[in-house]
C-alpha cells in the first residue's frame, strides 16, 4: 500500500506526536487518559448548562441525575488525579497541565454540583449526552473485552484513533440531523405502500420473532447496498473513507462518511417502515445494531465455532477489511453470513485472520476534513 500523507490535526500535534516515550509508566497514559475523561467531565458539565441545545428531549427524563453527578464528580477527581501523575511522571509537562486544567474550568462552570440553567426546550440539538453515553458505554465494555480476549497486543491509543473518535463525535452529535435523513425518505416516498391492517397484524406478532424480521430485512438490504458501494465506482469513494482504517477494534466502525451514513440507514429503514414493527422490537434492535457493529469491528479472537456460518463475528468482518487479494469484495453481511453463502461473497478460512488492513493502493488522506472531501475529489475505484 502507499503510505498516507501525515496529519495535521491538532490533537494528533498536542497528544498522538507528544515528544517523549509513550509506555508504561513514562506519564504519557495517565495523561492522555486525563484529557479525555477531564473532556468528558467538561462537556457533561455543559449539558447541564444548556441542556435544550445539547442533549436529547427523549431522553433527558430518564437521566437518574444523583447516579449523573456521582458518576461526573468520579471522573473530574479521576481526571484531575491522572494528569498530576502524568505532570510527575512525564519529561513534557502538557498533557497533565492541558488535563488538569479542563478540569478546573469544569469545577468553575460549577463541576459536579452545576445546576440546571433555563426552560427545556424541544427544538434542535446536538447530541453531546447522546454522545457521552455512548462514549462511556463502549468504553466500559470493550476496552476491558479487547485486553482480555484480544487477538492482537494493541494500544486503545493506537493509530488512526483520534480520526475515528472524531467519526464518532460528529455522527453522535448530529443525531437529530441523522435521525432525520434516515426516516424522512420512507415517510415521503414510501406512505402509499402502507397498509394498516397490515401494520397492526405484524405488531402483533411474538416479540423476538419481530426482532429477528427487523434484522434479517435489514441486513437483505444493507447486503446490497453494501454491495452497490463496493461495485459502483463514485460510491465507492464514499465507502474507501471506511476501509482506510488500517487497525481494527472497537473505534474502527465509526469511520463513515456523512453520505454512505444517509444513505445506507434511510434505504435500510423502509421495510421496517413499511412493515410497522412494534416500538419495543424497534428500539431492541437499534440498541442491539449499535453493539453488534462495534463488536464485529473489534479486535477481538471471538469465532462462534460451527455458529460462525449463522452469525457474523469479528473473524467475518475482518476479512472484509482486509487488504489482501482473496478478501476484496467478500462478507458484505452484517449478521447473518448465509446472505454471503447464498450470493457467492463468502470468504472465512477457518483458522486464519487477515495479515493486513485498509485500502489496497491507498490513497484515502487522514483526518476527518481531509476524508470529508476526498470523494469528491477523487476519480474511481
């Protein structure tokens, strides 16, 4: 593969090329760790000062703010704590003085005890308690799961991760605007196909049989258009922003461009649409969808033995990362692998994982701008 341009990001200047030694002990992990959770602290902070335009209407009665607070007075002493180890341990001083000192301007903007300021209000948003949720979540399960059960000895902190925590941010952040562009196509187009006779019927089958229609109708249709970004060249320069990761673990989904994003949930949403499932089947396999993708992506040695053929798994996944010859255009399923079987993409050697990911002959730039206008600018597959 060609080597990539190098990033320019601020962060990747201040933290991911901080001069000095990054191991165990040098300072450089408590204080990239301070940032972060002090990150964490700070922008928890501002949801509680403007929560009509940084968390979600749907969502703010159900926060257990006692749990809320304890939870962000944990992480401002644990930030703090972190970034005077890393100022004690650590040559260069800037990532312990950068982490202490968000947390501070967190403890001044009112820390764990901030108050609720002004009347809610239900009209746009950004998603940053969305975010933060999710951020802890995946965290709390996936990091402890790739260092216990991982295939590869891999830092969390490994390259390419600040590009996808960006993916990350920025996808969550504007869910309103995502939610949007994934409904909005079958409410507009699709209403005429509706029958609620029918809808009524199919709410009122099993729960579990309606989460398995959900999944298997919406990895039919993410199958193909999957497939279609792989096949049709000025797709597929939307989808190579995907496949540049070159290490794979729990970040490594969230890299997708804004367009594949729009277009790949709205088309996968019409049969549910259409169909009318239940709401509690509905929002099951959202949560369910969520984990599943950050699972398949993770750096983790998990196969499913004989079960491996019925349910995608990291192992299934990674092959369609893959850089080498035998896995271009293969596993194009999300859950259920026969979909590959049946349409002659299968690719999974029993024992073997690929030796190398991304984009062969890559030319996907870093960075989240850089990657946000690199298909239109781009010329073929």
């Amino acid at each position: 593969m060609m080597s990539k341009p190098e990033s320019s990001s601020l962060w990747e200047e201040s933290v991911g090329k901080q001069p000095g030694p990054k191991h165990f002990g040098s300072g450089w992990i408590s204080g990239t760790l301070s940032v972060v959770l002090a990150s964490i602290g700070l922008f928890a902070v501002l949801c509680f000062h403007f929560p009509s335009y940084l968390t979600m209407p749907d969502a703010r009665s159900y926060y257990p703010l006692p749990v809320v607070r304890a939870v962000l007075h944990f992480v401002l002493v644990a930030g703090f704590l972190l970034g005077l180890t890393s100022v004690m341990l650590r040559h260069n001083k800037t990532l312990g003085m950068i982490g202490m000192g968000i947390v501070l301007l967190a403890a001044l903007l009112g820390g764990s005890r901030v108050e609720i300021d002004g009347e809610l209000k239900d009209d746009y948003y950004l998603g940053l308690d969305y975010a933060l949720l999710l951020l802890i979540v995946y965290s709390f399960i996936f990091i402890p799961l790739e260092k216990l059960f991982g295939r590869l000895q891999q830092d969390v902190f490994r390259k390419g991760w600040h590009v996808d925590l960006t993916y990350f941010f920025v996808s969550s952040l504007f869910v309103q605007l995502t939610t949007y562009l994934t409904l909005r196509p079958a409410t507009a187009l699709f209403t005429w196909a509706v029958s609620p006779a029918f809808q009524q019927w199919v709410a009122s089958q099993p729960f579990l049989l309606q989460f398995l229609a959900i999944a298997l109708f919406a990895d039919i249709v993410q199958y193909w258009v999957h497939r279609l970004f792989h096949e049709i060249p000025w797709l597929w320069k939307f989808h190579a922003v995907h496949h540049s990761a070159e290490v794979m673990d729990w970040m490594a989904g969230n890299r997708l461009h804004v367009v594949e994003l729009a277009l790949t949930r709205s088309l996968i949403y019409i049969p549910s649409f259409v169909l009318g499932f239940a709401d509690g089947p509905m929002y099951a396999y959202i949560v369910f969808v969520a984990l599943y993708s950050v699972f398949i992506h993770a750096n983790l040695e998990v196969t499913f033995g004989p079960l491996r053929y019925v349910f995608a798994t990291p192992q299934f996944h990674h092959w369609h990362h893959g850089a080498e010859p035998e896995a271009i255009d293969k596993n194009f399923a999300v859950h259920f692998p026969v979909l590959d079987l049946i349409f002659g993409t299968f690719h999974l050697p029993a024992n073997r994982w690929p030796k190398i990911y991304g984009v062969h002959n890559n030319d996907v730039p870093e960075g989240y701008f850089a990657q946000w206008i690199y298909p239109f600018l781009r010329k073929g597959k």
